[in-house]
C-alpha cells in the first residue's frame, strides 16, 4: 500500500483495547475503503457495458480485512474465495490489477483474462488460485498446510469461504484432515446471510457454522464480521497458535452481503427490504470510521483525507484499466501444461 | 537376471524416488501398512513420515495433494481402487487440470495420483471400472497407462518428475500376472509417445493395459494363421502419440482398436477418429473397435464378467473378420 509522502507518520505503538497501532488503524480503513469504492466503481463499469461480470465483497470488507491483516504477508498462504477484495488488498494487490482483473485485460496478474473476474491468484504474494467451484480450496490450503508442516515451516495458511461453502463435501473433508494432522490453517468462514437466495435457515439446522467445529475436534470462535477491530482481535491470536503448532482453527464472522449475489442477480426477488435496510445501518466502514473517530484515534479530517486519496486511486485505476491491452485471441492456447526445465 | 512384476516395478520405482528426493511423499487409504495390493509395502519402515495414511475420503486425497504440490512438494497420491476415484473428480477436472492454465503458468502442481484399474479380478461394479475416458478429457492432466512392468518403472518416474497432474492407470489384473525381464525391456519411454510392440502387416491392433497384452497373444494364435498382425502399445493416453497411431494405421490399412470399457463414449472413439480424419485413404476396410458392451458396469459372476472383458478368444475373431474384408 502507497502512503503519501506529505502525511503526518502514524504511530506504530499497539493502541490500548485496539492491539493496533494507528498505522494498522489506517492501513485497516484504507483497504475496506479502497475495496467499497473499487467494488462501486466495478459495478458502474458493469452497468456501462465495460464489463461483463462483477461478484462484490460489499458488508464483508471488515470480515476480509480484519482476518488478513492478521496474516504475515509474502510468509503466510492465502486460499480466497471470490468475494475476497478486501484480502487480496492487503496483500499487496493495487487498485490497477484489481480493475485489470474485473477487464479481464491481459496484464492481470490473477489470471491474465482466462478466469472470470475476482478468482484471485498470485504466487509471488502467496494467494492460491481459486476456482467457482465452492470450497475446494479449504482442501488446498490443509495441503498447503501439510507440505509446510513436513518441511517444517513456521506459516499459517488461511482458507476463506462463505457459509454456502460449509455445506459440501470439502467443507467436511478439510477441517477433519486439518484436525487429524495439527495442521497451521485457519478456516474463515464469512456467513454473509445467504447462498445467492438461500438464507442461512435453508443452508443448515444450527446456529453457527462455529458450533460444527466441536464436531472435529478443533476450537473455533464467532466473531462480529462487521467490526474489523473486532476481527483482527479474535483472528490474530488463532493465527499466532497455529504457528507455532496449535492446530487449526475455524472462525466464523458474522457479516452481510450488502448487494446481491452478482452483477446478474436481483436481490430483490427474494431478500426484505427491511432486513437490507437493517443490516445497512451496521455497515462496516460507517462502524470503523464512527469507533475512531468517537475515540479520537484520527481527526475527522484524516479520515476525509484517506477517503479522498482513494477516491482518487480508484478512478485512476479505471481510466488506466481501460486502455491496457486486451489479450491476443491466440493467448487462449497457451500454458495448457507446465514445460519440464 | 531381474524378473519383475508390474506390481514390484511401481514398488521399486516408488521406493527410489523417495530415496532420491525428500519433497516426494505418498498419500492414500491404508498406504503406511502397504496397501491394499501391496505397492508400497515396506516402504513406511524405509521412510518414516513419508507415507501418510489418509481418511477413507478421495476429494482430500486429491485436494490435498494439490495443496502440497502447489507448495513445491511432489506427491504422490493412491487412490485405493480407480472407481473410487470419482469422488475426487471436481478436484482433478475443475482443480489439478487447470492450474497452471489458470494461473498463465505461474503455478504448476508436480503430483501423481496413483490408480489400479480395469476388471478380470471378480471385482464386480466397484472395483473393476475403466475410468480412463473421463479423465483423458482433462487437457492439462495427463493420463498413462503402462502394461509392461519396465514401461511402469520408467513412466512412473517421469510422472512423479513430471511438473504438471499426471494420472498413473495400474492395470490390476496384470499386478502379478506380467512380468518381464527388466535387462533386456526396450529403452525407457517419455509420457507421450506410444510404441509398437509387434510388427506386422495385414492389420493393426491398437490397445493399452491388460488389452494389450491379449492383443499380442490373439496376434500370436493369428501368426500361425498367417495373419501378420502389428500391435500398438498406447502407454500414454493424454497426451496422445498420433503419430504412431497413424503410422501403424497406414503401415496396414486396417485397424482394429481394443479396449475394456464400454464402447459407446469410449477412448476408442478418439483413435478411430484420428485415424478416420488423418489416415482415411490409406484405409483397406472400416476401422474396427472391440470393446466392453453398453451395460452401466461390469457384473461380479465369473460367467457374466468373462462375457463382459474383450480377450485373446473375441480379438482373434475380430481380427480374422477384418483381415478377411
């Protein structure tokens, strides 16, 4: 993440009853921030004709960039699920490649125009590339997870998925191999409300997704998906165990998905306006932005500042995005198998 | 002289990659205590921690192994009986094959899963199955299917080195069935290239696995018939050796394509294909097919599972049909 140079230095000093400095305090509200605008950005793109598709993270961006930040970057592994902007920005994706990826342009660093937009990969940044197919990544990272702990090595790998996600077949075999071996993954699950038009009391008979993981034999924890102070509190320490070989660790926050399923899909057949109308009041940035702002962390004018400088990003991004070159049509043949050296 | 069993080269090739290289590891239901057919027997004592015994549950083995590739191991994945492979089949198709074309090469998953197959065992519906159809329809994963034990040995090394998903089909029937002389077996062969294990020149049979070798011993009973028969040995069915189809194609004219799975949607199709748009001028009669009939799986009682597997007995018959066209 750029920082401009003419801004007054953030302490780097945890915070009391924050664990974070004011420098993570900033860097927080930046990526949701950075991760709403790039999505409303996409979304007008999308409804301009400039792009096909769009599958949004809007209501999970504290869920996302609470947990991540958590992570330590270019050690720790990342398997996302689609939804996941707000964690591929705190790992070091810009707004350009974001929007190069919503293009499907030929730069993309996820996938250079061959997926559908927001399936996340970057090997340089240690982001597993993903798939539509639900929660087949939960057993990628246990993999991950395994290698590491043959090799030894001190990482932690975090899986992501949605609630939907937790009712496959994976879902199950992931967390029971993870258990078995002691392995350093965190399993985040992102409870948004709904599986496309299917509410959580059509996905599952109890409470929480949290409540299954007694059921394997691992500990567990539901956190307030819309407050990311709140999910860095509860992630970071799941995180710290399970490097140093704790095992792994499921934890569920509890969020909302503000817009509909995706660019394609009208919400409006199926959700209560009054429940939107509800849940919008508990928007995440509005939270974030309210809680330091009442406890005196920035000046109101800080926190204009930031919104302004990503403002700015974001529309850079597109304008840039736009004129980037699209891939060859013959593009489409290539890298089918891994050459031997 | 070293004799081996198709059965102990995969335990001996096995055994000297993991001696060779400490990033290869094998996973798989019941692998620690040897396995079910005792491929890697021995090798838990030999290499502590290097065999991991899974949960009875294939999508893991496969997803897992995709995790740990990814991360720059190299595993080695069995799964116990080939029919049981399906349930993993999102994480070969939707996953392993796509990986490195998804990722523009970026990424890339050195993994083998490891799969004895084909029927003639009294296996019944489960553990008798030819999947090789399914999965020879993953560009981006290859698929082998050995049926000498020194082809096994050198095309099971180079999956296990091989940088992108490689499916090793192990006929189950010829486990302890075949063996051969190792000193005196053709050079070691590349994944990809088919060979030709007998010349001839009144017709072409071409077959894979357990097939191949009733495909030579039908072309052994139809010798002293003077039917001079040439057999290919496919080896590698993804990628495929075209060239050598074709060329045994036109070398005779006619073709006889052998396998054990159903005919319909069968691998057959594809190398009758190949050779109908490639060869088709150089045909002296219709490209014939032998293969298991349309029924959704193999049945158990001897009667009916010697009825349903292609052998030397019905390959002889359609060989002398087509050599007398």
């Amino acid at each position: 993440m750029t920082v401009a140079k003419t801004r007054r230095v953030r302490s780097q000093q945890p915070i009391e009853d924050y664990l974070l400095s004011e420098q993570q305090l900033e860097e927080m509200y930046y990526a949701m921030l950075l991760a709403r605008r790039l999505n409303e950005r996409m979304l007008a793109l999308n409804r301009q004709g400039r792009a096909p598709f769009l599958i949004a993270g809007a209501g999970q961006e504290a869920a996302q960039v609470g947990a991540a930040m958590a992570l330590t970057r270019g050690t720790d592994f990342l398997a996302p699920y689609y939804r996941d902007l707000g964690m591929n920005l705190v790992l070091g994706m810009t707004a350009r490649e974001a929007m190069l990826n919503l293009l499907a342009k030929r730069d993309d660093p996820n996938s250079h125009g061959r997926q559908m937009p927001s399936h996340w990969g970057n090997s340089e940044r240690r982001i597993v590339t993903g798939s539509s197919v639900v929660t087949t990544q939960l057993l990628h990272a246990a993999g991950i997870g395994l290698a590491a702990k043959l090799r030894g090595d001190p990482i932690v790998v975090m899986a992501c998925c949605g609630e939907g996600s937790t009712s496959k077949g994976d879902f199950h075999e992931a967390l029971n191999f993870a258990a078995i071996h002691r392995l350093p993954v965190i399993f985040f699950v992102e409870n948004n409300g709904y599986a496309i038009s299917e509410s959580n009391e059509k996905e599952m008979a109890v409470a929480n997704v949290a409540d299954r993981a007694r059921g394997y034999g691992i500990q567990s924890a539901v956190v307030d998906g819309m407050d990311c102070i709140a999910v860095y509190q509860n992630v970071r320490p799941a995180v710290d165990q399970a490097r140093r070989g704790g095992g792994p660790y499921l934890i569920e926050a509890k969020c909302y998905r503000l817009w509909a399923h995706s660019s394609d899909d009208d919400d409006s057949r199926y959700r209560p306006k009054a429940e939107l109308e509800e849940w919008t009041k508990k928007d995440p940035l509005k939270l974030f932005r309210d809680r330091v702002e009442a406890d005196g962390i920035f000046p109101r004018d800080d926190l204009d500042e930031i919104e302004r400088r990503v403002e700015e990003e974001v529309r850079d991004a597109a304008q840039w995005a736009l004129m980037q070159p699209d891939p060859n049509p013959e593009d489409a043949l290539g890298f089918v198998y891994k050459e031997a050296e | 002289m070293v004799v081996s069993t198709v059965l102990e080269a995969v335990r001996s090739t096995l055994d000297e990659a993991l001696g060779a290289d400490d990033s290869i590891f094998i996973i798989g239901e019941d692998v620690e205590a040897g396995g079910v057919f005792r491929a890697t027997e021995g090798l838990n004592a030999k290499y502590p921690g290097r065999l991991i015994d899974s949960p009875l549950a294939e999508s893991s083995i496969i997803g897992i192994s995709i995790g740990a590739a990814h991360y720059g191991m190299r595993p080695v994945a069995e799964i116990q009986f080939a029919d049981f492979i399906h349930s993993g089949f999102d994480q070969l198709c939707s996953e392993a094959s796509r990986w490195c074309y998804r990722t523009s090469g970026s990424a890339n998953l050195p993994m083998v899963v490891r799969t004895p197959w084909g029927g003639g065992v009294h296996g019944g519906q489960h553990h008798s199955q030819s999947i090789e159809a399914y999965y020879a329809h993953m560009p981006g994963l290859k698929v082998v299917a050995p049926a000498f034990p020194a082809d096994y040995r050198s095309l099971l090394k180079a999956a296990i080195a091989d940088p992108n998903p490689v499916l090793f089909l192990e006929h189950k029937r010829t486990y302890r069935l075949i063996r051969q002389e190792m000193d005196g077996a053709p050079a070691e062969t590349r994944i990809g290239r088919a060979r030709v294990t007998r010349q001839g020149t009144d017709l072409t049979i071409i077959a894979y696995g357990l097939m191949l070798h009733e495909s030579l011993a039908a072309a052994e009973e139809l010798a002293k018939e003077g039917i001079d028969c040439l057999v290919v040995d496919l080896l590698s069915l993804l990628p495929l050796d075209v060239g050598t189809i074709l060329e045994s194609a036109r070398a005779t004219g006619k073709v006889l394509v052998v396998h054990e799975d159903t005919l319909t949607g069968g691998f057959g199709g594809e190398i009758v294909a190949i050779i109908a748009e490639h060869a088709f001028e150089h045909l002296d009669a219709p490209i014939r097919r032998l293969a298991g009939p349309d029924i959704p799986s193999m049945p158990y009682h001897h009667a009916m599972e010697s009825f349903f597997m292609p052998d030397r007995t019905k390959i002889a018959a359609a060989a002398r049909e087509l050599a007398a066209y």
